[in-house]
C-alpha cells in the first residue's frame, strides 16, 4: 500500500527555527524565480552557474528535510547536512539519485 505523508507531516520539528526562517527561507526566495522560469519555458540548460548551483543546493536541502518525514526516516548523516550551511566552506557533499 502506497501512503502519502499527510501536509502536516511537512512541518519538520527537526528544523530549528532559526534556521527554517534564515538560511532556508532564503533559499526558498532565491530559488522562486529560477522556478519561474524553468516552468515558463526556459531550458535548464539555459539557467547561469549560480542559478544551477542554486537550485542544486535547494534540491539536497529539500531531499534532506523531506528524508525526516518519510515513514521510515532517511536521515542523512550529520557531516553532509552540516554542508549546506551558508558558513560552511565547501560546496554541499550530496549526490542525489
Ligand atoms: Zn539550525
């Protein structure tokens, strides 16, 4: 049986807040337009270098956040979520399949 997580399930309590309205939420504004045009016809391929490094980063943040309220957890160990802190020094360590 195919079960879907009730909306609710989304409000991740394993975000602190200062994160969910910091980095995360300017995460979420920055990617908005890149969204706006890749659902209004622009070809990925199109997008600038920080545009794909953005949507990058807001896809492993997602993928990761989404991991917590998913039946069985898949919680992405420590060191790789610590990587998508803005402060952190390197790109994100994330490959997603
Ligand atoms: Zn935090």
């Amino acid at each position: 049986m195919h079960r879907q997580p009730h909306l609710d399930a989304f409000v991740n309590g394993s975000v602190c807040g200062s994160c969910n309205s910091g980095w995360m939420s300017e995460l979420e504004t920055r990617v908005d337009p890149i969204f706006q045009k890749l659902t209004t016809g622009t070809d990925i391929r199109d997008l600038a270098q920080n545009e794909i490094d953005t949507l990058a980063r807001w896809t492993g943040k997602t993928a990761i956040v989404l991991g917590y309220v998913l039946p069985v957890a898949a919680v992405v160990p420590s060191f790789i979520r610590k990587s998508f802190l803005p402060t952190y020094a390197a790109p994100p360590h994330l490959r997603v399949f």
